[in-house]
C-alpha cells in the first residue's frame, strides 16, 4: 500500500464500569497490562506503523512506569484525551497527515487478530472506510415492554474496532461539531457523506467494560496458549 499506516489507540476512559482504583486499561491480565497488549498486536500485525496512544494527561505517568516495570518498549506516541472519545480521537488527529491510512481501535480491545488488522488493510487498497461488524444473535426487544412489535435483527449488526479511513476523510468527518448520533468513528464519517464497507469481525474482539469482561479475557488467553 502506498499510503502510511496511523494507528490511533484510544485509552483515554476512566474505567468507572470496571471498579478499582486503576483505569481498565492500565489492569493486568495474566501479568501483562490490557494496553500494552493492544498495542503489541497493531505493532506485530503493521511493520512500520505510527502509533498513536490516547490517554488522559493525568495517567502518563502511570503508562510510563509501567512501561518501565514490564520492559515494554514499541514506539508509540502520547496524546492527551478530550472529555469525551469523540474528542479525544480529534485530538490524534492532528497528528495523522492526509493522504495515509488511519485505523481507529479500542485500547481495552487486547484480542483483535492480527489476521483480521491485515486483511482490513488489504481491504483499504479499494475502499474508503472499513469497520468490522458481527450479526446479532440475542433476540431483540424494545426497552419499553409494552411494545409488542417485533425487532427483526437480522437488519442489525454490532460494530467492532479496529476501524480504518483514508485520514483525509476522517480528519475533514471529526471537523464537524460534535452530535449524540456519533457513537464511534464510523458514524462521523458517515454523517460526513464517506461510503462505509464491512467486514466480518471476530467473536473474541471484545470489548473489556464490565468486571464479567474480566473473566471472558482470561477465558481467551488460556486457549490461546501452546
């Protein structure tokens, strides 16, 4: 690909659903911190790429030390969130030049394949904006229960991360004022008019919010071992 690879990892929650004291993804699973997995996985899977890491100017120095502490030495680069994730990738932005390639994941998402970062990549070669995506296989139901008409989900999809633009695009989508309808990347950029396509996702590309999250993580890891 002609275009140069920005990876913008947004870590820049608080943790709260999670509980304790440390935010989510500063929290160790089986010795190694949930942050510093991700971005070992986008590191392997793209040779070359420029990492950019999102997280609150308060916790740079808690990423440093435990950089320190678990001899982890990727070359990334710290950028300060916003008060909000929209924000906060708007931030990185600033640091992606147009005319490359910008991937947009979850910091707490430790699982993606790099599989899966490689084939969206090839993928980009021909398209704009790629997000992977899974159908939905709970049944559907309107919160208010006094509605009796049924959801057809076969119409819906959940959305994953990593999500990948051409920068230009997504640099010109994030300069729009910010609206409640924006809920990840790809919204922005198509309420900016950029075509979106798909991918399949992955089930094990989840993302870690709730302690239960925790448990499905380990899960993951020991079958992933030799």
């Amino acid at each position: 690909m002609g275009r140069k690879i920005y990876g913008i990892v947004v870590a820049g929650g608080s943790g709260s659903r999670m509980g304790g004291n440390l935010p989510k993804q500063f929290m160790e699973l089986c010795g190694v911190p949930v942050l510093q997995r991700t971005l070992e996985t986008m590191s392997e899977a793209v040779p070359g790429i420029t990492l950019l890491t999102v997280l609150p100017r308060i916790h740079f120095q808690t990423w440093k030390d435990l950089c320190a502490e678990h001899n982890f030495s990727c070359p990334h680069i710290l950028v300060p969130g916003g008060m909000t994730r929209f924000l906060s990738v708007r931030n990185a932005l600033g640091k992606v030049p147009d005319g490359a390639v910008a991937i947009v994941h979850d910091g707490v998402r430790p699982f993606v394949s790099q599989s899966l970062v490689r084939k969206m990549l090839d993928r980009m070669q021909t398209c704009r904006a790629l997000i992977p995506v899974l159908p939905v296989t709970d049944t559907l139901r309107y919160a208010d229960s006094s509605v009796e008409k049924v959801v057809d989900r076969s119409l819906f999809v959940s959305v994953q991360t990593p999500q990948m633009f051409w920068s230009e695009d997504l640099k010109a989508a994030y300069s729009m004022p910010y609206e409640t309808r924006f809920t990840d990347d790809a919204s922005v950029v198509q309420a900016y008019g950029v075509p979106l396509e798909t991918i399949e996702g992955e089930r094990f590309n989840i993302k870690l919010t709730t302690p239960e999250d925790l448990v499905f993580a380990k899960a993951i890891l020991s079958l992933r071992r030799p």
